[in-house]
C-alpha cells in the first residue's frame, strides 16, 4: 500500500506559509482514497493538476481497508474523495457513512445516468464496465451464450472458469440476478454454475480469460476491459491469448447486459471540500472521460463523450440492464449466502 497522502502536520506547515502569502501551491491539494488498481489512473490524476494546479495525493489500498480506516479515524480523516469499483463496494463505504452528499454537484450528476449513481447523491459512477464471457470459438457455440441463465445448463458442465464468490464483481453479479429473477432462480443458477465450474475457483479475472486460451476452460465469466486490455497490448504473448477467445455479452435474465461503475464520492468530513468538488467534476470532464475510454477501455458514463478506442468500438450494440447499482450493495450480502449455500467457492 502507497500510503503517500499528507500527514496533517504538514497540512499545517502548509497553511502557515499560505498565510505569509501566495505560494506556487497555493491551488492546494486534494487526499485522494482509491481502491481502483489501475496503473493508468496515476495519467487522470496528472491531467487533473496540469489543469488545475491542485496535487493528488494518492493512497491506494483495497477497499475495505480504505472502508476500515476511514472509519477507525472518523472525523480526523483527511480523505476529500474515495474512489472504488464496483457499487457494491460503494453501498458499503456508503453504509459505512463515509460519504455526504455534495449538492454542488446536483447539475453536473444530471448528465450521470440515474442508475448509475447514489439516488441522493452521495456517490456517481464516473465510468462504466459490464460484466461479459469469454469464450474459446473452436471449442465453445457463442449462440448458446445470450444470457448469463445459459451457464447454469448441463450443455456447460466442466466447462466454466469463474473467479472466487468473495470477489466483489461475482456478488454484484448474483445480486443483480436476485433482482432481476428473484432469489429462488438465483440460487438455482449460483448451483448450475458451480457445478459446471472446470476447476476450483482461482485467480483474477485475467487469469480467467488465460485459462479459457490455454484450454483448461471453454467459457468464462470476466468484465470485458480485462479482455481489452490484453487486445490492445504491444505484448505478443498477451495478444495471443485475447487473439484466441471471444466476448460474448450476454443479458442478465432478459433484462440486459449486467453494467456496473467505478464510482467516486465526496468524503464524509473532507478537508480540502472545494477541490475534492473540483476533482469529481473532472471525472465527468471531456478529458476524463476520454482517459478512462482510453486509459482502461471502461465506458464513459456521459453520454456522447468523445475517445479514440477501436476495441470499444467494435462492440456490438450493447443493452444494458436499467436496475440502479446500489441495488447491487443491497442484494450482496444476499448473494454471498447464496454462493455460500450452493458451493461455489
Ligand atoms: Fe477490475
């Protein structure tokens, strides 16, 4: 962990030397909590400086790390923003109170779809990812995969690659059946799954798509910017392994294809509240939406934003399923008892 964020001693040296007059850091900073672990993130942070002189201090943990100290240290926190994957994980630092609303933002968020932000906004996903299969075309029929249901059929039986159930994409995966089919059918499908799995879950969801490559699976359950990434990587032994698979993009019980966001909210007691407001409308800015369409070949949230992606473009017509997200932090502890139940690991 990058624990990199300003200790609140010089926070204070800071503000003496305000007070003798300007400064060169007089645009201040912004303590920035991110559970996201992408490496390119360090580029959006950079272009949000360059534009507006405030610093990013960055700690980058896991997100219910970042969730338990924020909580140990209360209102001594020096977090302005928390970012993180997943609504999931944002129903619980929501739940956690680590968040308050920022009323500032009440026009910008207009342009967030409403599903895909805290309906009192107390959070907003900046960008969004769906969750897909993978699937080896010489060994696997794409049109036996239109629906996530698909998976639980026999047809698929030691066929599946899955990461572990304590994976946050899986339970807002089975929390967004639980909505969309109810709990009963939701179980029965976690059952169906886990009883096809091709091997005890393990790893991430690029060692999912590695697998299905290498043969040891011929479908597996992944969100599609870990596929991306491998294809648009200079690695030759990376491409080889996006060159032998295909992405299916399967709807969630009819309802349409399972969307979830990286999100970003103001925290809680936030020391530095203007800039942290500055930095979560950039997200939603031109340039940051073009960053991360290109940066982790995630979708915008804005509608129209502009970016050059020829993966993202070449996606088939995408429709997505229109439940809110925080439905999914409300189904997932749900979800984690039916994983439980069933036997998927
Ligand atoms: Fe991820």
């Amino acid at each position: 962990m990058s624990a990199r964020y300003a200790p609140p001693a010089a926070i204070l040296a800071a503000l003496a030397l305000a007070a003798c007059g300007p400064q060169p850091d007089e645009a201040g900073e912004i303590n920035l909590f991110t559970a996201r672990h992408y490496a390119s993130d360090a580029a959006v942070y950079a272009a949000f400086t360059e534009e507006t002189g405030i610093r990013v201090n960055v700690l980058e943990a896991p997100a219910d790390q970042l969730i338990e100290r924020m909580r140990a240290e209360g209102a001594r926190s020096q977090a302005d923003v928390v970012i993180t994957v997943d609504a999931g994980r944002l129903w619980r630092a929501d739940q956690a109170g680590l968040f308050q609303p920022a009323p500032e933002l009440a026009d910008v968020l207009e342009s967030v779809p409403a599903n895909l932000r805290h309906p009192d906004g107390h959070w907003f996903g900046f960008a969004s990812r769906v969750r897909v299969v993978v699937y080896a075309p010489d060994r696997a029929d794409g049109s036996r995969i239109n629906d996530f249901l698909d998976l639980a059929d026999d047809h698929w039986r030691g066929r599946v690659c899955a990461r572990s159930s304590n994976n946050v994409y899986n339970q807002s995966l089975l929390a967004g059946l639980i909505d969309a089919a109810g709990p009963e059918q939701a179980e029965t499908w976690a059952a169906g799954v886990a009883a096809n799995l091709a091997r005890p879950p393990q790893g991430g969801d690029t060692d999912q798509i590695r697998a299905v490559a290498a043969g040891e699976c011929d479908v597996a359950i992944v969100n599609h910017y870990y596929l991306a990434r491998l294809q648009r990587t200079s690695d030759p032994a990376d491409r080889a392994v996006a060159d032998a698979v295909e992405m299916a993009f399967p709807s969630l019980a009819g309802r349409g294809a399972p969307f979830n966001v990286s999100g970003a909210g103001l925290a809680a007691n936030a020391p530095n509240r203007d800039n942290a407001l500055a930095f979560l409308t950039f997200l939603l800015s031109e340039t940051g939406q073009r960053q991360f369409a290109e940066l982790t070949n995630e979708f915008p949230v804005i509608a129209g934003a502009a970016y050059d992606n020829e993966v993202l473009d070449s996606y088939p017509e995408i429709t997505p399923d229109p439940v809110n997200v925080n439905v999914l932090g409300e189904n997932a502890a749900a979800a984690q008892r039916i994983f439980d139940r069933v036997g998927w690991p």
